[in-house]
C-alpha cells in the first residue's frame, strides 16, 4: 500500500510540473458577502464581510489557496444581544468538478467547484453587556461558481460556510456539534492570474491536455521505426539520411571509414591509409611528385616527372623501377577511373624511356576455380595494356600480358585485420581486395 501511494504521489507531482510550465497557475482574489449565522439565536440586519486569497492552481481539477476572511455579525433584537467582529485566516483545497468532464469549448467558460480546509478563527465582541475575546479552529467548507471573462480575469460566486471548534462569534455555546456555531458567507469578487503563459490551467480540458501528449509520444515511437535509407540506423539518430544501400554504418548511421583518413570506406581506394597521412578525394595518400611512392615512403619527394624509381621514391634507371599496382573490384576486370592516376604514372615512365619493354601481370583472389581466376587475372593484365594504349598512347607492342591466377597472393586471404571504426567500434576487414591486382616489371 505505501509503495502504491508513493508512485499515485510522483505521479500527481510529475503532472504538477508538466502543467505549471505550460500555463498560467497563479491568481490573487478579492470578495465581498453577506453573512448569516447558524444555530438557535441567530444575527440579523445586513452583515457584510470582505476576502482575499491566493490562489495556486496544481493541476486543472485541483487547486490550494491561501484565504483571508473578516467581518461582523451582530443581534440588537433577540434575547440574547450580541456585536462581535472575527478574522479568519484558512489554507483549503478545491476541486474543479467540470473538468471531471469532457465538456466542448463553449462551456469551458464556467467552472464548478467544492472546497474546504483548516482554519484559524480569532473573534472579539460584546454580548449582554459582557466583553468577550476567544479564537479556536475552524473548518471551512464551500462551494462556487466561476465565469471566465477573460484568461485573466475570472468572476466569482461562491457560497461557504465556517464550522468552529469553540462557542462560535456569538460567543454562545449551543452544541457539541461545531456546524450550530457557525455561520454561512454568500460573496461575489472577482481574481486576477498572473504568468507569462497564454492560457491558465483552470480553464484547460485535462483530457485534451493528455490526449495531445499521448499523440506525440506516438509520433515519436514512430519515428524510431523510419529508416529512410535503410541502413538500420533510424532518421531520429541518422546524421546521414542518404547513406547509399549496402554500405555498413556505424552508430550515428555514418557510412564506415576504418582508417578514419575522412573518406568512407565505399568510396575508399585505399581504406588501410597510414594513420595521420594527407589523402586525397578517392581515398589514397597524395604524392605530390607523381612517381607513384606515397609521400610518407617517398625519400625524394620533389623527383622529375617521368623518372623511374625505386619502393622509396628515389630515382633510378633501368629495371627495378617502382611501378604502382593496378586493383580490381571483385570478379572485375573494368579498370576503375581512380587507377587512371597510377596508369599515367606508368605511361609517363614508358614515354621518357622509349627502351623499356613493360611485362604486365594479373593476380586474382582465391574465389572460384584455379582455371577461371589464371583467365581472370589474364583478362585483367589485357585490359590494362588496351587502357595504356588506347589513352595514353603506349604502343601495345611493348607490353606484353601475363597471368599469375590465384597463385602468389600477397595476402593470407583466411585472415583479418580489426580496426577502429571511428566511433570506438571494431571492424574486421578482409585483405583479399589486395590479390585482385595488375603488377609491371620493365624489361
């Protein structure tokens, strides 16, 4: 039971929260009534009494308020003569019972309510000539009608009544039980609420209210499941909506990129870029003197265009140039327009060497059957010498095509590598797009 009363009390002050940021909960309210005391001897003549209060409103339905209430009652004709004045100070609690219903807008400019609370009742008069001075708690209890001028200004007519624990302002004890002590104020006033809100709570449809958040949180549910590129990652935590179909992404839905060289690894040439290195807009580290060593391998990095070198870049004549490898999708023998770079490399050396005789070999990974992969790796070295010929002008009759299939691999294609994907996840990557290639040695 006070585990049940404890989730009813975060659940009342989470819904106090939601609503006090939304709308205007705060008034101050001035009354003037008429008074009539209960019980055998009774006042008479027009008794007047005057209020104010502030008010706090928690949710819709439910309101607190803190009440001043003063007046006089008086009986100058009865047997028992009496004048006596008293202030009421009370901390009460209301109920809006229309917003209990479902009621249309047009009627939402009325609210309903019944009240009540503890109070602290001080009062002093004279009666048959004998001075009294008392106080004693009270219990109000009421009930009101409100009309909404405005989202502002509201109207009041409220009827309560005023139950001590002692003699009552007369100042007479007529029973034990305290209603007979009391009395009744029937006032009209009016309130003011303050905010920097449009609307005030009082007057909000609760249900609308709960109707419109359960409708957002449902667009929001909903919107986890889109995923308009389908890459598993929904729109909601996407920061790239458009990632082409098939691409592996990490968290964020960003395309992959191992070697976090800035270029995902779909477009990547070269996705096993040294770590910190320049690359360019495919991927591959620059070289700045086109002789097709990297700049972090190249020991000569300003080398004349179209001299031959060595694996490090320095410049040297004749056979054991350094000549770029030529890579190949899977089961492709197309060369790629990103290899164009490395084939004009290759053609500015034949060019400024008219000598050199180019061997051209073709590798292949270890898919499929020796036979299809020795004329695969063929179809590739032929397709390198009709680029070089055909583009850059290179006289096939110093080229000669030859085939190596799936034999001397440069990778042991049943390993892996891991790598950080760039958003600390690990990726294994296989190394058998190294084995599609076209190699050159110049004889």
């Amino acid at each position: 039971m006070k585990k049940l009363f404890s989730i009813y009390l975060l659940a009342f002050l989470f819904s106090v929260g939601v609503y006090a940021q939304k709308y205007n909960s705060f008034s101050v309210s001035t009354s003037l009534g008429m008074l009539t005391e209960l019980g055998e001897f009774k006042s008479d003549g027009t008794n007047l009494s005057y209020g104010f209060s502030l008010d706090k409103q928690l949710t819709p339905a439910f309101g607190i308020s803190g009440n001043f209430l003063a007046g006089g009652l008086a009986n100058n004709e009865g047997q028992y003569n009496f004048e006596s004045t008293f202030s009421l100070f009370s901390f009460e609690g209301s109920f809006n019972i229309l917003n209990a219903f479902d009621l249309p807008k047009d009627y939402r400019k009325f609210s309903f309510y019944l009240g009540g609370g503890i109070g602290f009742l001080a009062y002093n008069g004279e009666g048959n000539n004998v001075d009294f001075d008392d106080n004693s708690l009270a219990i109000p209890l009421g009930m009101g009608l409100k009309y909404r001028v405005s989202e502002k200004i509201q109207t009041t007519l409220d009827f309560s009544c005023v139950a001590p624990f002692g003699n009552g302002v007369d100042n007479i004890s007529e029973s034990d039980f305290p209603i007979t002590e009391g009395f009744t104020n029937l006032s009209v006033g009016f309130s003011y609420l303050f905010g920097k809100n449009e609307k005030s709570m009082e007057w909000v449809n609760p249900i609308d209210v709960i109707s419109n958040q359960v409708n957002r949180n449902t667009q929001e549910i909903e919107g986890l499941s889109i995923d308009s590129d389908g890459d598993g990652v929904s729109d909601k935590f996407d920061l790239d909506k458009n990632t082409p179909k098939g691409v592996a992404v990490d968290g964020s839905g960003r395309p992959l990129d191992v070697d976090n060289d800035g270029v995902a690894d779909y477009k990547d040439l070269d996705p096993f870029s040294s770590p910190g290195v320049n690359v360019d807009s495919n991927g591959r580290e620059l070289d700045d003197d086109q002789d097709g060593v990297p700049n972090s391998q190249d020991f000569e990095p300003n080398t004349k265009s179209g001299a031959t070198v060595n694996f490090q870049g320095q410049e040297i004549a004749g056979k054991g140039a350094y000549l770029p490898s030529i890579y190949f999708d899977f089961n492709s023998s197309k060369v790629q327009y990103a290899n164009y770079e490395r084939l004009a490399i290759i053609a500015s050396i034949m060019k400024n060497n008219p000598s050199f005789k180019l061997r051209v070999i073709g590798y292949a990974d270890s898919v499929g059957s020796e036979n299809s992969n020795y004329k695969l790796a063929l179809k590739r070295a032929n397709a390198v010498i009709d680029n070089l010929s055909s583009i850059f002008g290179i006289s096939k009759s110093r080229m000669v095509a030859d085939s190596k299939g799936e034999q001397q691999p440069l990778v042991d294609e049943n390993k892996s590598i891991v790598i950080d994907g760039g958003d600390g996840t690990q990726v294994s990557k296989n190394l058998s797009n190294i084995n599609r290639r076209v190699e050159f040695i110049i004889e």
